[in-house]
C-alpha cells in the first residue's frame, strides 16, 4: 500500500498507508510459510467462505500472491489488487496457469462491477490502510447478494507477537489503519455479522534466535519502519539481550509456534 489519505480520523493520526514496494526482494522469504501450511491456509479461507469451484474471490493486498495463489485452487478466479508494483510483479512471475488476475489499484476504489463477487479476502491489511472505512464500503458495493467477507491474519509466535506490540505501545507506532486493539472483529462494529465459528489452523516455525534480530535489524518488519535510527538500534540491544536469556545460543536453531485465523462476516445479517 502507497499513499492513502485518512478519512474520519484524528487531527495527529497518521495520513498515510505503509508500503510495501521496499519489502518485495525479501517478502516471500520472510512471510512465507512451512512446506505445505500454505495449502491448509487456502483450505482453511476456502471452508469459512464456502468458497468452491464457481466462486470469483477478490483478495485485498494481494502482495505477491501467497494467499491467491494457493487459493486459486479450490475457485473459479481470484481478482488481486495491491499498490504495490513490485509485490504484483513477484506474483506475475511465479504465476504460471493459476487463475490469478492481478491489478495496481486502492482498495477504497476497487476497479470491479457492482456485486462482480462472492467474497472478498483481506489477510492482514485493514491495519495498513487509513480510508478502512471507505474499503468496508467498496466491499459491500462489490459483493453480491449474500456474499462474504473473510477477514483473516496470520497469528505470529507469543515472543514475536509481545516483541511487535511492545514497539507499538513504547514508540508509539500504533497502525495507520485499524487500531490494534479492535483488529480482529473491528467488522462487527460496522453493520457485519460474523458468520460461523472463527476458523484457526496451529503450525510450527522454526528459525535461530540471530534470524529474528538481524530481521529487525533489517527492518524487515513494518513495525520498524517508522522508527528512527536511534530507536531501531535501541530496539535490537534490547531484543538482544533477551533473546540471549531466553535462548543462549543464538545461532542454535528453535522452534516458535504460529498460526493462522479466519473470520466470515456476512453484512447486515444476510
């Protein structure tokens, strides 16, 4: 996501949505999942939306299609947008035959017909995007009569998790999107009924204590994007030292658990 002009926020709120072109080279290195989780994430999304070969899903930050392209197996076609040229372009190259159609465009001005969609896809986006409201908008507009919208987010390890929200609360990083705190079932503040159980699929990750700090140190995560200097290098002394204590080794190789979780919302009831 690229610039986004904030819409019905506060006078100091952040205006602007966090891009992702920096992020490409490495994305699918470091988003990416375990050999086969990638599968059970797109059945997981495909079970909650009730999704199956006929289906025509939009994905919301389609990034460089690790969601869409599993997906485009169990549907007709999945529609990808993004602002992010490069993530797009990382997804048109491993493309291949999947039914994947991608387009440069703002979620809050979806280039697609009025109810042209079952369901609309967004993992792990609306905390990116200021306008949120205006794209709850367009969602509706888009989807068909007793269409879904599938809200899901990828639920990182409790040391990764406490990491990234001790950022936010310290320095004051809070998302230019959706708050934090209401996340998960901001929807069903806004006319959306949740629609069944919230789906989760556990999995493990395993990587060396030093891949997370030289990741942070990297940058790699959005959450340290907005940092100084000065705070980043605070940031990865601090993480240091308590990996050092949790783990010791820091180059022995452990296992963090992960996760991943769905939620169906239908609007107004339907």
């Amino acid at each position: 996501m690229r610039r986004d002009e904030s819409a019905h926020r506060g006078p100091d709120a952040p205006t602007t949505s966090i891009a992702f072109d920096r992020a490409a080279g490495y994305y699918d290195a470091t988003r990416g999942y375990p050999p086969g989780v990638d599968a059970r994430v797109a059945a997981l999304i495909a079970e909650a939306g009730a999704l199956g070969p006929t289906s025509r899903v939009l994905e919301i930050g389609v990034g460089t299609g690790r969601i869409a392209l599993p997906l485009s197996a169990h549907v007709a076609r999945v529609f990808g947008v993004d602002l992010a040229a490069p993530m797009l372009e990382k997804l048109r190259a491993k493309r291949g035959q999947r039914r994947v159609a991608v387009a440069r465009a703002d979620a809050a001005r979806l280039p697609l017909r009025d109810a042209s969609v079952d369901a609309v896809l967004g993992v792990h986006v609306f905390h990116l995007i200021p306008r949120w409201r205006e794209v709850l908008e367009e969602v509706r507009r888009v989807l068909r009569p007793g269409g879904v919208l599938l809200h899901a987010a990828d639920e990182q390890s409790a040391f990764r998790r406490a990491w990234r929200e001790r950022i936010e609360v310290e320095l004051g990083t809070e998302h230019v999107g959706v708050p934090r705190a209401r996340f998960e079932d901001f929807p069903e503040e806004h006319g959306w009924r949740l629609d069944g159980p919230v789906r989760r699929l556990a999995f493990e990750t395993r990587l060396t204590p030093q891949d997370l700090l030289d990741r942070m140190a990297r940058r790699t995560w959005s959450v340290t994007w907005r940092l100084s200097d000065a705070e980043l290098e605070r940031t990865v002394t601090a993480l240091r030292e308590e990996l050092l204590a949790r783990f010791g080794d820091l180059g022995r190789e452990v296992a963090l658990e992960a996760g991943f979780w769905v939620r169906a919302y239908r609007w107004g009831g339907a």
